[in-house]
C-alpha cells in the first residue's frame, strides 16, 4: 500500500487583545474634584475603547485622602482582579495618584511585575515592563513621597496655628453635636454622660459601668455595647467639661497615618469655656483624682492579685 502525505496547514491563531484597565484617584470629595474624577472615568473608557488592540476592563476609581493602599478599595479591587487574570494593562495619570510613598509604589508594581502586568504612568511617560521602567520609578516615586511629606507638614502647621488661637473646630464626641463646628449638648446622651460620672464616684469601675449601661439597654457610641474603653473615653474627655484640649492625639507617620497618644512630644492647646458642659470641671476633676487613686492603689497590689479592680493603672 502506498504511502499518503497529507500536509496539515499551519492555523494562525486570532490575536488576543490585551485587557487594559485604568486607575484613577481624587483626593478631596469637593465638588470640582468629584468632577475631576468623573472627567478621568469618561477619558480613559472612551481612550481604551477607542483601541482595537485592546479590549476595555473598566475604570477603577477611588475618592480617598490619600494615595496608601488600604484606605483605597477601588484599588484593592484592582489589584485582586489583575491576580484573577483579568486584566493586563494598567493606565494610571501619575505615580502619585497610584501611590504616594515608595514602598506601596515598588511592592504594588514588583507584584504586577511577577503576574506579568505592566503599569502605564502618562504623565512620566513609565510603562513597567520596559528595562528602565523600575529604575526611573524608584526615582520619581521619591520624588512623590517627599511631595506627599511636605503637604502634611503644611496640614499640621496649619491645625496648629488654628489651635494656637482657638479656631480649630473640635470633633463631634459622645453628648454632644456638632453644628456649624460648635458642639451642642445631646440631652440623652448627656443623661448618660453624667450617669457614668456618677458611677465611677459612687465607686464603679469602667467594666461594671459598661455592664450597668448595657442591661438598661443604652447603645454605646458605635451604637453597639458598652465597653470598659468606651466608659474610659468618656470620663477622660475634658470636653464633658466645656473645655477642648486639642492634639490630645497626632499622627506620627504622614504615610502610615499611625495616631499615637501625645506624651508632650508635641504641645497641646487647652480652650477653656469652649461649649456649655454637661458636667461640672469640679466633678471633672474629681474624676481624674479618684483614677490616680485607684492607680496608686492596684500598684501597690500588684498585677497578678486575685481581687483586681475594673479600673486601669
């Protein structure tokens, strides 16, 4: 029998269009920025579509104070997209609307890097997969991290300067409202306000206070169950006094955004007469006198006695 040589011709596979996507991010919920990030929303859909090579993913976009990664979850879902396989490309305005701190910036693009997903910064003209992508990244993202440094330095000299003559606006706090940046007395949650203070002088501790308030049924802050810190917040705060003391608290890290208690690392601004009270400064006082006496004494007790008391040291 003879032999039949069938040629079998190659097939040109159809090319597969590259799945792009874009990111973009605003940093203020003003009204001309939310028309920013829509006006950036409507550009890149219109641009990606407009490329045959490319087939359209979508646009990611996220409204945050800032460019870190976890306060962002539009970016998040990005990210968890493009380790699902489905997207490709990246096209992003700046480095520092994507990150504003090297680390996120490199950890974020090494990742992408490794899925075999680049990042295309406009404004740098970067793609990241490109031999001197990474290089000029790690330049330029320092570039925008000591940008982002410098805007909170004049955040904070600003809040500072506010508090040093006794404009700056406290923050809405349990028995009070805020309204037009003043603070009004809540009457039920000031009820319980002086509930709690009378509880702790009578001779409470923070724990059996949260217990009584959750069996009368009394939602907490959060809406949620009292606890022993939430108690301790309350009867710490001198604004149950009618006076602020601002930069009680501060962030320590302008990237982390890390707050941390002020132990007289930075000076803090007390206004007195601020708002009208719930409780008296005397009552306020004798507060903070009778937790230093309970401090002193569980000290002297010691940390492992059987009998310690529902207050802290």
């Amino acid at each position: 029998m003879a032999r039949n040589v069938i040629k079998i011709e190659a097939v040109t596979p159809l090319p597969t269009r590259l799945k792009v996507a874009a990111y973009c991010r605003v940093s203020l919920g003003t009204e001309h920025m939310l028309q920013s990030l829509a006006a950036q929303v409507s550009h890149y859909s219109a641009y990606i579509q407009s490329r045959g090579e490319w087939e359209y993913v979508g646009v990611y976009a996220d409204e945050a104070k800032s460019g870190t990664r976890d306060s962002r979850p539009e970016f998040q879902r990005l990210l968890a997209d493009c380790r699902a396989g489905k997207v490709g490309l990246v096209l992003t305005k700046s480095i520092s609307r994507f990150a504003r701190n090297t680390v996120t910036l490199l950890e974020t693009v090494r990742e992408l890097k490794d899925l075999g997903i680049g990042v295309l910064f406009e404004e740098q003209n970067i793609h990241t997969l490109t031999g001197d992508g990474e290089l000029m990244l790690t330049i330029l993202a320092s570039y925008a991290q000591e940008e982002a440094l410098s805007v909170s330095e004049n955040i904070k000299w600003r809040k500072r300067s506010d508090m040093a003559k006794g404009k700056a606006k406290p923050k809405r706090v349990f028995g009070y409202s805020s309204v037009d940046g003043k603070l009004v007395i809540k009457p039920d949650e000031a009820e319980t306000v002086r509930l709690i203070f009378t509880e702790f002088l009578g001779g409470l501790g923070q724990t059996n206070i949260a217990k009584k308030l959750n069996k009368m049924g009394i939602p907490s802050p959060e809406g949620s169950i009292w606890r022993s810190s939430g108690v301790r917040r309350v009867l710490m705060n001198p604004k149950m006094c009618g006076n602020l003391l601002h930069q009680r608290r501060y962030i320590a890290d302008p990237i982390s955004k890390k707050i941390v208690v002020n132990n007289g690392e930075l000076p803090m601004f007390l206004i007195e007469n601020a708002h009208e009270p719930i409780i008296s400064v005397e009552t306020y006082e004798a507060v903070q006198t009778e937790y230093a006496r309970r401090g002193a004494k569980l000290n002297r007790k010691g940390k492992n006695n059987a009998q310690r008391p529902n207050y802290p040291g």
